[in-house]
C-alpha cells in the first residue's frame, strides 16, 4: 500500500484517523485540548475571584474612609466639648469666687489694705443706681462686687471688685472703670481685683498704672493701694 492509498483510507475512515493520531502524537498532545479548556476556565475563574476581591477591597478601603472622617469629626466635637468644658468649669470657678467675695469680703482684703469690710446693702446700691445714667448703672450691675471699707489709714470707701479664677487684664480695667463712676457719684472709690492664681506680670503691671489692687489667695496682697 503506497502513500497515497494510505491517505484515502485515512480521509475516508474517521476511526483510523483516532488510530493513527494515537499512534503518531502519543496521550499527552491528545490530551492538550482538554489541559487548555481547564487552563481556560481556571484563568476565568481567577479573574472572577480577582475582580470580586477588588470589589471587596474598594469597599473596605471606603468604609475605612468614612470611619476616619467620623473619626476626625468625633475627635473635632471632643476638642470643642473639651473647650467648652474648660470654659464652663472656669466661669464656675469664677462664680464661686464672686460668691465668697460678696459673703466675705474681709477674706480678701489684708488688714494692709481695709481694716473692715462688707458688701454694699442692696438698699443702698439701689439709691446710688437711681443717681446714675441708665449706661453707667447697667456698668455697676455688672461688677462683681461693691464693698464697702474702711482703709487702714481710716479713710472709709467703696472698692468696685472684680473676681476671677485667674485675673486678665481686662479684669483689671472693667475694675478701674467702675470705680471711676463710682468717683463721679461722690464716693471715695477704689478699684480691687481679686485672683485665685497669681495673674500674669503684665497684668500686675496694668493694675500698677491704674492704681488698681490685686489680692490672690495664692499669694496675698500683689498690688498694694496707691500711696
């Protein structure tokens, strides 16, 4: 049997062609397209799985976004409750100090300064307020405290008073303002600051200038009375 009738049978006989692959490329090349249609649809199913832990990752990666910016935002209104809260424990503070003022003014002013003390009777800072302009009594309603005093020198006079937990310089002018006022009604007035910290140098320094006194119950009598 020459080549070409070899060749006609082949093309005429599918099972001899089975036969003669078999024979002439062996198991593993029969068995190539079956490894490349599982290579391929492995492949597929990798990318699947791919694609879905991207999905998955992108959606933990804006979660997490969201979590940080709450975080942030949490961490903003905490610093604010936080302000506030310093601010709020501060003006109690200074309340309570106001307080004791008003009831114990002798407390807080050395026997250097005023050898007696008291708040000013309502009945009497009622009178004083009907004698001012509605701006200038609105300005005493405002001050901490008005004591009256009888100075070492035995002069007696009316301290407008202020309080603070720690005093400012704008303490020590709304104190050297009201005392002014009280001036210009006709008393015999002085300007006090009363601190429970040591306040700064340069508020002693305006105190100083404006001739206002500054006690602390820290440290006692820091601004002495002008001469």
């Amino acid at each position: 049997m020459d080549a070409l009738e070899i060749i006609r049978q082949l093309e005429g006989d599918a099972g001899l062609r089975a036969q003669m692959r078999a024979v002439l490329l062996g198991d593993e090349l029969l068995e190539l397209p079956e490894l490349v249609r599982r290579l391929t649809e492995a492949q597929l199913r990798t990318e699947e799985r791919l694609r879905e832990f991207q999905e998955a990752t992108e959606r933990r990666f804006e979660g997490l976004e969201t979590d940080v910016s709450v975080l942030k935002t949490d961490v903003s209104v905490l610093k604010t409750d936080v302000s506030v809260l310093k601010t709020d424990v501060g003006d109690l503070k200074g309340r309570s100090l106001e307080d004791r003022l008003r009831a114990e003014p002798r407390r807080y002013l050395p026997s250097s300064v005023a050898r007696r003390a008291r708040a000013m009777p309502a009945d009497a800072f009622d009178e004083l307020l009907e004698r001012l302009s509605p701006e200038d009594a609105d300005e005493l309603r405002r001050a901490d405290a008005l004591i009256e005093a009888r100075l070492a020198g035995g002069d007696d006079v009316v301290f407008a008073a202020e309080a603070a937990w720690t005093a400012h310089t704008d303490d020590v002018e709304r104190a050297a303002r009201r005392a002014e006022i009280l001036r210009a009604a006709g008393y015999d007035a002085r300007a006090v600051v009363v601190s429970q910290r040591d306040p700064a140098p340069a508020v002693l320094d305006r105190a100083a200038s404006l001739g206002v006194v500054v006690v602390t119950e820290a440290s006692g009598l820091l601004v002495p009375p002008a001469a």
